[in-house]
C-alpha cells in the first residue's frame, strides 16, 4: 500500500522551497483549477504565481505518487495542459522516476523532471528555469519570434536590438517570424557577433519581452514585425507592421503590462 503520508511530507517540502521564493503577488495553492486558453478547466497539484523584477512568473507542479516509472504519455499530457495554460514553468516530481524517453519528451516542452531527493534544489532550479524563461539563449526557438539580442561572453544581457527613426530618437526593436530574416538584420545592421545574437524569442519568454516594450514605448518608440512574402527577393524591403504590448496581450495570450502596485496574496 502506497504511504501516501510520506509522500505528502515530500509535496509539503515543495511548498516550504516554494514559499522562501522571494516576490510580489505571492499565491501558492495546492490541488488548483486553472483556466486555459481554450475555455477548459486543468487541475494542477501544486500552483505556483509570483512576481519578480517586473516579470510574472507561474509554476505548475505535478506530483506522481507511484512507485512505477511516470510514462511518456503522463508527460504528453502535463505538456498540453501547460501549453494551453500559457506561460507557465512545469515541474514534474516522481517517487518512481521515470520511463525511457520521459525526459527527452520533457526536454522538448521545458518540463523540469525531479525526485523527492531533488526537493532540496527546488529553488535553484526554478531560478535557472526563471532565467531561460525572462532571457533567451542560443537554444531558444522562435516561436513565434526570432530578434536580435545584445550578448556579453556570449550570454544574452536581455537588451534587444533597435534601430532608430531618421531624424528621432525613437528606437523601435525589429521582431521577425524566420531566423534567417533575423540574420539579415544582423548583416545589415554590420553588427559585430561578439556583442550581438540572433534569439528566439519563444511564447514563454515574451512576458518579460513585454516589460522591456512598455518601457520602450513610453519613451515613444515600440516594436516592429518585419517579414516578407514567400515569392520576395531574399533582397527586397521588409513590410514592417508595428506590434504594442496591448496587442501581444490580445493575439499572444501575455499578461498585459500592470501599472499599479500588487499586493501579496496569502
């Protein structure tokens, strides 16, 4: 028979990890109901909601309590609740491990997959899971965009490239739907690729993306998707379409950009 007890003591230290996270709007609830994109409702074992430098954070904890391996599918299915939940880190903590090929599944989806003995290290690792969320790295893929990111020792620095109107000083960061377009930016912008990189700039990443704009736009400037269709010369102009944070909130699904202070939340 499965001792349960024990097992809840384990979830009982992911809350203890979880609640020494330092931040603003602080929710952590266990067994919640969360509402995606599509409508539906997806339980979550362990829910966790904060904010830290100006970028919204959720955390979704799965908690397998079995002593057989978790299947690929339990992890297929942890993936599309996440997926249609949005922007959201995902943990998955196994008594029994895993089974072959669980944790190439969840590599794929960024699903972090621990043991109880990991419970320990569970605040180091969300914060390395934070830092990929807010800075993309060579390994990010864009989807949906692909930008060019400022780079110190190779390591993204979280300032974006931006280019400036003729006869303003409004800068305007270019976001483009293909890598190669993006390189393009990079050659014709004779940027040095010691101190800049092309960057996905995934679904996961643009919350903070949003901050960074909000800031930008208050100052006049924005972002600009620039594509071109697919019969164009690979030399022809960019169509360029402005993009605000309101409509990244409305056609991405990112929180919009909140300019009053939060309150913690037991």
């Amino acid at each position: 028979m499965e001792d349960w007890r024990q097992f809840e003591e384990e979830v009982r230290h992911v809350y203890q990890a979880l609640a020494n996270q330092k931040g603003e709007g602080t929710l952590v609830a266990q067994n919640a109901r969360i509402k995606g994109r599509s409508g539906t409702f997806h339980q979550v074992d362990v829910f966790y909601e904060f904010e830290r430098d100006g970028v919204h954070y959720k955390v979704a904890i799965e908690c397998a309590d079995t002593k057989l391996p978790v299947e690929k599918g339990r992890i297929g299915d942890f993936a599309f609740r996440l997926n249609d939940i949005g922007n959201i880190i995902g943990v998955v903590v196994s008594r029994g491990g895993y089974q072959l090929g669980a944790d190439t599944l969840a590599g794929q989806y960024g699903i972090e997959l621990l043991q109880p003995q990991d419970l320990p290290l569970m605040g180091t690792l969300l914060a390395k899971q934070m830092a990929i969320v807010a800075l993309p790295d060579e390994t990010s893929v864009g989807q949906p965009f692909w930008t060019v990111m400022a780079l110190r020792d190779g390591r993204t620095t979280g300032s974006y490239y931006a280019t400036e109107q003729p006869g303003t000083n409004r800068r305007h960061i270019p976001l483009m739907y293909s890598r190669g377009h993006a390189e393009r930016i990079l050659r014709e912008g004779r940027l040095d690729p010691q101190h800049w990189g092309v960057r996905g700039l995934p679904a996961a990443a643009l919350p903070a993306f949003v901050h960074t704009l909000d800031a930008l736009e208050k100052q006049g400037g924005g972002a600009v998707v620039l594509f071109l269709p697919p019969a164009a010369r690979g030399d022809a102009d960019f169509i360029a379409m402005p993009i605000t944070t309101t409509q990244l909130a409305e056609q991405y699904g990112v929180a919009p950009v909140a300019h009053s202070g939060s309150r913690n939340r037991p």
